[in-house]
C-alpha cells in the first residue's frame, strides 16, 4: 500500500489582512510549517508528496516564500520523496508560467490543461502512476474526458484543483468544475483534491463507495472565516481498491469558533473578557459572538483589546440587546438629554425593518448614550 502525503490550498504569501495585528506572525507561522514538510513526511513514512494547486496565493510570490518553497521541496527529494503538483487558479500558469518550476524545482509539474501520460516512479511499496493537468478553460473546456488509465500495476492517483457542486467557487470562470459523476468515472484509486478549503473525506461527497475523491483542505486559515482544524491529508492507495484517508493538523493556530458568550451576567468589560480568557485555550485564535442583555452600555473594542492581550487576534459578533430592558426603561423617563436620546433610540429601534437593521440602530443608541456618560 503507497502512503501518499497530500496538501493543497497553502496559499503562501497571503496578506492575511484578516489576522490584524499578527498579520506578520501569520505569514511566518505558515512558512515555518511548510518548511517542516520533510518531517511530517518522515513521521508519516509516505512514499510520496502531491501538491494539488494554490501553494502560492498568487502567481509571483514575495522572493522569500519562493525561496522557502523551493528549499522544502528540495529537502523532500534528498529524502528520498517524490513530488508531484498541479497549479490551482490563484497560481495558475497562465499567470506565472515558470513559478511552478522555480520555486517547486524538481517536482514534477503537470502543465498540460489535459491529461497526458502518467508520471511513474517505483516506491518500496510498488508502482506509483500520477496523472494531472493546469486547468485553462481556453485551451481544454472539458478536460476530465481526456483522462485513460495505462494499462500498469501499481496505484494510479489523480491531481486536481477545482470545485464540486456545493463548493464555493463551483460555476467561477477561473475555477475547473468537477461534476461528480465525472469525478466517479474516473479510473483512479485516488483523486488528490484541491480547492474547497474544509477537509473532505471520500464518504461526505454522496457518490457511492468507491468514490476515491478527497479535499486536503488548506493547510492553514486564511481568513477568519475558516475555523476548525486544518492541514493536511495522508491517504493510503492501492489498486482497485477504496483509499483510506486521515486528516493532520498542520500545527499552524487554527480558529475556535467559541460557543455563544451571555453578557448579561458581568458587571463591566472587563468582566466579560476575563470570562472569556478563562473558558478559551491560549493556543487559538477565537472567534466569539457576544449575546445577552447587559447592565451597562457594551463597548465592544474595549473587549477586543483585552483579549488581543492574550491571542494576539480575536474576532467578536456583537449580538446584544442595547443593555438591561428595564435599565433603557428608566433612563427613557428621565428628563435629561439621555433621556431623549433613549426615547428616541427607542422609537428607531421599534420601526426598524429586520433584525439586522434592528441590531444596527440599538448600536447607534448604544454609542450615543455611552458618549453622554451613561451607565
């Protein structure tokens, strides 16, 4: 059985403008775990690496991330690791047409927008095939039909970057749509997927069996968007026979998704974020929705601040109600320009059209009333 390591979706050289104030950090964590491919290759005793597009996150990277890049896969093949890769659409070749074979020098590269003839290497564990191809729709519109399996023993292993159905850049001009019945028919032990940014098993795609396809996922976030694990995929492969995939973590902080946070009960900011550290690992980037009713009027910042104390980044969604009903209530009776203010931030709030609107105009009077002192 060949143990294959599979990564895609890098994206090296991101700005990572998200990551706000570690963007920097960000971008040097992401090229220190790739760096350590050689390593994880070694731990894993794969017999070979394939790389399945957006390695770079456009197609001329600073000269730095080139010079990481090409120096990791330089130390895979002294190992004794093949490389094979296929460009993605954010490095595609019609951007850059060498970065492929500068920065990845030595792997084997896929240039054709069709399928050609298998690279063959022989492992300890028998004969490998890799077949792959750089999408360009202008070039090859339907792609997947020029794929045949040689006639050879070994495992025979498929490298694509695009989207399926219910992947985000499905239908994308820039992007290679892989219907699934196309991918199914596909004469492959195993189909090395890249694109679609979550891991994917064979199982979760709902085509059968002895479906072979796999999403790696990115290796590491690269927006706040993308919580959970991430990393990267080794895949065992033989012939005829369904693969068996497992997902690592490429060791990069990933984003925890914090079960919603009631404020309701805390005195002050202050408050709330030392609840929130207490309840968080130090080691992720969390984000947090805020929701409750709280005693005084929320500053939201204040909060963010405290806990970039500690993480570095944090995202925060602020689902409160404006503060304590029957505090608003009070100070709408007052007679005092806060008690306008309420009245009016009141009467906004109740002819709002939605819950987002709603939301929006109980922030207004929330910052109105905090700018006049009120507590």
């Amino acid at each position: 059985m060949i143990r294959l390591l599979h990564v895609a979706d890098v994206h090296l050289g991101a700005a990572y403008s998200g990551f706000q104030p570690i963007a920097e950090l960000r971008r040097e964590e992401v090229l220190d775990a790739f760096r350590r491919l050689p390593e994880l290759a070694e731990e894993a005793e794969v017999h070979a690496v394939v790389m399945c597009g957006d390695i770079f996150d456009g197609p001329r990277p600073p000269n730095k991330v080139v010079a990481v890049a090409r120096e990791a896969v330089r130390r895979l093949q002294e190992a004794g690791y093949p490389v094979f890769a296929v460009p993605g659409n954010h490095d595609a070749l019609a951007l850059n047409s060498t970065l492929y074979e500068e920065a990845l020098a030595g792997a084997h590269v896929f240039r054709e927008p069709t399928f050609g003839s298998p690279a063959t290497v022989e492992t300890t564990a028998g004969p490998l095939h890799v077949y792959g191809l750089a999408h360009d729709r202008a070039r090859a519109p339907d792609p997947l039909g020029s794929h045949q399996r040689i006639e050879a023993s070994g495992a025979h292993v498929v490298l694509l970057h695009g989207a399926v159905p219910d992947a985000p850049h499905w239908g994308e001009p820039s992007s290679l749509s892989l219907p699934l019945e196309r991918l199914s028919g596909l004469d492959a032990d195993y189909i090395a997927l890249g694109d679609y940014h979550r891991f994917r098993p064979p199982a979760e795609f709902g085509a059968g069996e002895d479906f072979s396809g796999c999403y790696a996922g990115s290796f590491a976030a690269v927006d706040l968007g993308e919580d959970g694990p991430r990393g990267y995929v080794i895949a065992e492969v033989e012939a005829r026979t369904p693969p068996r995939v497992r997902h690592a973590r490429s060791g990069v902080r990933e984003l925890l998704r914090v079960a919603d946070f009631d404020v309701s009960a805390c005195a002050d900011e202050l408050a709330v974020a030392d609840a929130l550290r207490e309840r968080i690992p130090e080691s992720v980037i969390p984000l947090v929705r805020l929701t409750g009713e709280p005693s005084f009027p929320l500053e939201v910042e204040k909060i963010r601040l405290q806990l970039e104390e500690r993480f570095g980044c944090v995202r925060l969604e602020d689902r409160t109600r404006f503060f304590a009903s029957t505090r608003l209530a009070e100070i709408a009776q007052e007679r005092t320009i806060a008690g306008h203010v309420a009245r009016l931030g009141l009467r906004r709030v109740e002819e709002a059209e939605g819950a987002e609107e709603r939301r929006e105009r109980e922030r207004a009077l929330r910052i109105a009333l905090r700018s006049l002192g009120v507590s």
